[in-house]
C-alpha cells in the first residue's frame, strides 16, 4: 500500500474536486482517495463565521463539558441540509439589507439579533420593538450609509485636472480625470485614455463647472472624464 498526498490549487467556491483530481492526477481503479470536509466545504461555499452564532443554553452546557467554544458547539447543533453560514452567504449574495436571526435562545429572551449588511456589528431587540416604522427607520438609516460611502468612495477616485500632464499622472494610477477641452483639442486626450464624453450634468457632491480653459489650447471648454478601461 501506498499513501500519496495530492496538491490541488486553493479550492473555493464551485470548484468541483472529483474533475480537479482526476485532471491533475493518473487515478487508477482500486485508489482509495481521502479528502478532508474542510475542503469539501469550501468547495460547496459552506463556510460560517464563529461570530455569526449566539451559543444557546445547550451549546454553552455542551461547551463547558468538553472544553470547546459555545459558538462551535451552536454551529454543530444547527447543522441541517443548509447551516446557517451558509444560510447568512447566501442571502448577503443576494444583497439582503437588514437580517433578524432567532434561535433557542433569543426566542427564549423575548429577543431577535439583527445585522445589517453594511455593518460587521449584530445587536439584540426586543420582539415587540420591531415593526414596520422600525424597520422602515432602519432601511432609511442603511441607505444613507451606503450613499455616504458610495459618494466618499467616488471622490476618492477622481481628480479635478489642470493640466494635460495631470491628466496622464491621474489616469495612470487608475484614477477618473476630470478636465476642461474644447471640441478641436478632445482627441490629444485619447494618448492618455478613453475619452468619457462631455458632461451634461453633475452631482450635487461635485465642487467643479460644466465649462472652463481647455487644458490643451487654453480656449473655452467643456467638462470631460479620462480614464483607462481594464
């Protein structure tokens, strides 16, 4: 007998093990082939966090047995045809804003946990405190967030450029030049970039005019955007 370790690449999610291992490896019949549930579970994208589980009594009893962690033991208590890691991915997938998880023991509690998707942070209400006005207060607060983040997000990628020379430094490091041309002069832009047009209109959160100096030939111009496309 023979024991042979295979070396496969970092497995993750949809990868399908059996196809690797016989596309990486002379399987004969008769081979008997180990892989260990870690992997397995990658594979499968069923993967939980420790800090998504609120250990119940049980768990904590268990735990204290055996010497191992209560949110461990909760998770193994959970495990059904879909555990609740995977449970949580998939609904983050699908971009679910506000979740409520009750198990054993906030149903005991009166309790419900809540988390929001933009937040790695849960906390505990009351049954009786959620209703409609809640949960629409919550939808509003979230959706203010991520607008804050999305705009802070933005400024942070784009340059007001003065000069064609900060147009090619900006575009460089893969940022969005925002720069003043005339119609003649729009074309010596596109050595440093695609071209993204005049602008039309501007959000509120951008401090800059429609119009100004051409950077190139110093004429009236128009607002446009530089940038490579990957």
């Amino acid at each position: 007998m023979e024991i042979v370790g295979l070396k496969l690449p970092l497995i993750k999610e949809g990868d399908d093990i059996a196809k690797m291992i016989v596309e990486n490896f002379d399987v004969e019949n008769g081979d008997v082939i180990a892989i260990c549930s870690t992997v397995v579970s990658k594979a499968e994208g069923r993967i939980a966090r420790l800090e998504d589980y609120s250990p119940s009594d049980r768990a904590i009893e268990i735990a204290e047995k055996i010497g191992e962690d209560a949110r461990f033991v909760q998770a193994v208590l959970d495990e059904s045809d879909e555990r609740p890691g995977a449970k949580y991915y998939k609904w983050e997938l699908k971009g679910v804003p506000i979740r409520f998880e009750i198990g054993p023991k906030e149903a005991e509690n009166g309790e419900v946990v809540v988390s929001f998707r933009d937040e790695r942070k849960k906390f505990s209400v009351a049954f009786d405190e959620i209703n409609d006005d809640t949960i629409l207060r919550w939808a509003k607060e979230l959706k203010e967030r991520l607008k804050v983040r999305a705009i802070e997000n933005a400024k942070s990628k784009i340059v007001i450029c003065n000069s064609v020379d900060e147009v090619a430094e900006t575009v460089e490091s893969r940022r969005v030049a925002l720069v003043y041309v005339c119609e003649d002069c729009e074309r010596e832009l596109e050595n440093y970039g695609s071209v993204l047009g005049k602008m039309e209109e501007k959000s509120e959160w951008l401090d800059v005019n429609l119009e100004g100096t051409c950077v190139v030939c110093g004429g009236k111009g128009y607002l446009v955007g530089v940038a490579k496309t990957y």
